[in-house]
C-alpha cells in the first residue's frame, strides 16, 4: 500500500468516512461541507466534472455526491465513466429537476441514489450513513474472505469476531495433523461445516470425508453402517456391504451426536480407536483401517461421563483436541456478515434481486437489522440462515423491513434504546438508535396530532396501519384511549 492510501486509510479510521462532492455551484458545495463536517465525514470538494473524476482517480471514496448539471460535462455522463471503472462506490446524483424520468436514468446508469435541491437535511444524513454502512459492511466481507481464503481457505466460513478468528486459527492449527478432534457447541452453529474445513485442509482432503448422524440411527443399522457385515450376518444381510470406516480408509469420518451412540458401539468404536481394526458383523477376519475421527456434541459429555452415560475412557479417545463453537448470542458482531451472506445465497438459489454485477441487492432495513442484533437466536446460524431465506422469498423490494421476519422473532423484544442521564441519545449512539428514536418521536407526535387514533396517524404518515402497529409494538410506544389526558 502507497504511503498516500495508507494515509487516507488512516484518516478514515477517525471520520464516519471520505465524501466528495462534485458541483459547479458554490453554494451547494459549502452548504454541503458544513453540513457533513458537522456530521463527522471528512470532506473533499471538487468545483467541476473535470475535477471531480482526477481526485476520484487520485484516491479512495466512501460515497460521491454528484452534481447531475455541470458547464464541462453532466454529471450521468460522470456516472457512466466512472462505474466502467468503479462498480462500488456509492454514488447520489443532485438534481434540481426532481423528475421521475430522471430518477429512472440515474439509478440505470448506475447511481445509488439522487435527492433534489432544495433537500431535507435529516433524511439525506440518514441515507447517506445508511449507504456508506451498508457499502463498508460488504467490503469489509469482501476482504475478511479473501482474508482467509489466504490465510486457511475457509470461504464457507462466516465471522470477524474475535470468538469465531479464535476458532478458525486452531482449525488451521490442527488441520493438517492425525489428531482426534472434539466440536462442541449448541445445535445449529456449524459444527459439520468446521468438521469439513478440518478435513478439507488436511493430508487426507483428497480422501473420503463421510459424516454420521449417530442420533437418527438405530443401535443395530449404526453399528451395520459403520463396520460393515457379511452375507447371511442377519435376517436382511442378502449380500456383503462394507462399512464407513473401510470405505473411509485414510480419510475422515465426522461423527455428530456421539452423545447418542449405545453402551455396545461405545466399545466397538474405543476399540477401532486404540487398535485401528475391526471386524464386520458377522466376519471372523479383521479389518485394518487409518481414518481421522471427528467427533461433535451439542452436550456436556463430562457429565454424561460423571452419570455413568458415556463411557470415560473413549471420552478422552475422542477429546484429544478440543474446539467450541460459540453461540450466535455470543457473536452477533457476525450477525450483518452472516446475512450479507445468505442475502447473496438465497438471491441466486431463487434468481432475486440479482444486480447486473452479479450481487444480490437486498438489504434489511435498519430496524428489521436492529430486531435480529436483539434476539438471542437459540437455533443459532442454522435459524438465522432460515430467517434470511424467507425474508428473500417473501419480500418484494430491496429494502427488507421487519414485515417479512418470523412472528417468534418480533415478539421477542422491542428495540432498546440507550438514554443518557438527560434522557437523550449517548454520544456514541449506533445508526440504528438515531433512526429508531427519530421514528419514535415521530410516530408519538402523528399520535397526539390525531388524538391517538391508529388509522389517523397511519394516513398521516403515509404507512400501512399494520406497519404501524408493528412498528407501535417495537418500539415501545404507549397507547392511550382517545379523550385520555
């Protein structure tokens, strides 16, 4: 990196983010400087078009503000040049002619956005933290997978907190040894996907990798499963079939449940452990295997061990290396990745929302965002995935709201706001709490403007009465009976 891009890096670590405007009227230029300076945002200002595309090519932006009428060139003309370039960046096109028509030719020319002169000062600083969030956010997933694409290859592998990095670097620690390796974890936190990394990093990836639901099966068909038999072994044995292990040999078997498996395939399974071969049912000849165990658990084996559950023995066979998975609860900084994620998976399974680079657009909006932060996600990543996917089969535009999230998960909480001893927002208040707490005050002054009258108030501010009944429910917002004082 260039001293000059390490410098503006730098700087933007300190500031909301680097905005350019581009415009030919001096006014607007310092009306706007003020205006996002007092915000936060470093500010670069560029007088024409000519101007504007040199510092666009000089340096790195986090959101352009961009004049559509210039004296040198327009400013779709700008638009066009740069996104040949620069697909990225988000870029809001100025206007003073606040047509539908040219609404419709900047947003196809590849504009993120446009606002009218004069324009609300409140509404564009909330658009424009929404734009540079939501653009920092797919960056930085960009980055942290060719991060550890790099690092371990683990693309699949979704998180930044510093739980999930701990997780990954003992992953690609054990990775490539013959170790015996424990997942534990609650139900849905991907405890297979780890297993799979774990195999698909090691000596062995070029190998079977065969995973096992010990629950689901049957003490009899898992020990069939797993070691094989003979023919003429038992009523249903028409012919030989081998077992996991034989057709695993020299690669990777993933049990998941073990805390299921019988007292009798407990000692089978020591046995295969310690001595490396077995015997197929029903077969007097012995078996000679090397395959890599993986064993997962959504409970606490130690004390299935105290109670006489598990045997202790094949408990320390099988615990050699030892790697939790958290809990969403306890990584919900991972939360937005994860859902850039699914957004992007479920957009192409169902061909939604698909951008013509190839991304899917959709986007939560900040409330419905702040509703899954909240929940605690007892079926972790595997119920985050769910509730992504239907957001995306049901929605009908870009931006998700909290119309389309389970009915479990709504009724979860209301959204929490921080207060400060005045009863005000805190200095380091997120932009989800800046919206929240504008919608509420809103919503309470459409209230007592319409005397508390739902349907009224819902008119007023131009939204479907079950948005705002929904939105009432919340954010915590009492009723009162008309005529009450």
């Amino acid at each position: 990196m260039s001293e000059t891009n390490t410098g503006q890096a730098v700087l933007a670590e300190r500031t909301k983010g680097r905005i350019l405007v581009i415009d030919d009227e001096a006014d607007i230029r310092e009306s706007l400087e003020v205006l996002l300076q007092m915000e936060g945002y470093e500010v670069e200002l560029a007088v024409n078009a000519t101007e504007g595309l040199a510092r666009m090519e000089a340096g790195s932006y986090d959101l352009v503000l961009l004049d559509l009428m210039m004296p040198d060139r327009s400013g779709l003309e700008v638009l066009d040049e740069v996104r040949q370039r620069d697909r990225e960046t988000p870029i809001f096109l100025i206007t003073a002619y606040g047509s539908t028509q040219v609404a419709v030719n900047a947003l196809k020319s590849g504009a993120n956005d446009y606002f009218s002169k004069p324009w609300d000062n409140e509404k564009l600083l909330l658009e424009i933290g929404r734009m540079i969030g939501a653009h920092r956010l797919e960056r930085e997933n960009v980055q942290l997978k060719r991060a550890l694409k790099q690092r371990y290859g683990f693309e699949n592998i979704i998180g930044k907190s510093e739980r999930m990095m701990k997780v990954l670097d003992l992953v690609g620690q054990v990775a490539p040894s013959r170790s015996t390796v424990m997942i534990t974890g609650e139900t849905g936190t991907g405890k297979e996907l780890i297993a799979k990394a774990i195999h698909s990093h090691s000596p062995r990836a070029d190998q079977m990798f065969i995973a096992v639901n010990t629950g689901a099966l049957t003490p009899e068909l898992l020990e069939s499963t797993l070691f094989g038999h003979v023919k003429g072994a038992f009523t249903s044995a028409v012919s030989s079939r081998k077992g996991y292990f034989e057709e695993a040999n020299r690669g990777t078997i993933f049990f998941d449940e073990i805390s299921t498996i019988s007292a009798d395939t407990q000692v089978k399974l020591l046995r295969v452990i310690q001595e490396r071969q077995f015997m197929p049912l029903g077969s007097s000849e012995l078996v000679k295997v090397d395959v890599r165990l993986i064993a997962a658990a959504n409970v606490d084996l130690k004390k299935l061990v105290e109670e006489g559950k598990f045997r202790e023995d094949l408990y320390y066979r099988l615990n050699v290396i030892p790697i939790h998975m958290p809990a969403l609860r306890d990584r919900k900084e991972d939360i937005p990745l994860l859902v850039a994620h699914f957004f992007d998976k479920y957009g192409r399974e169902n061909e939604k929302f698909m951008s013509t680079a190839g991304r899917c657009e959709l986007e939560f909006e900040a409330e419905a965002l702040q509703v899954l932060m909240d929940y605690n996600w007892p079926g972790n990543v595997r119920e985050l995935e769910n509730a992504v996917e239907r957001a995306v089969v049901l929605s009908s535009s870009t931006r998700v709201g909290v119309d389309v999230l389970p009915e479990h998960i709504l009724e979860a909480g209301g959204l929490r706001i921080r207060r400060d001893e005045e009863g005000g927002l805190p200095a380091d208040a997120s932009l989800f709490e800046v919206v929240a707490d504008y919608e509420r005050r809103k919503i309470i002054e459409s209230l007592e403007a319409c005397h508390y009258s739902q349907t009224e108030a819902a008119e007023r501010l131009r939204i479907p009465l079950s948005t705002l009944n929904q939105k009432i429910k919340r954010l915590d917002i009492a009723i009162r009976k008309r005529g009450d004082r």
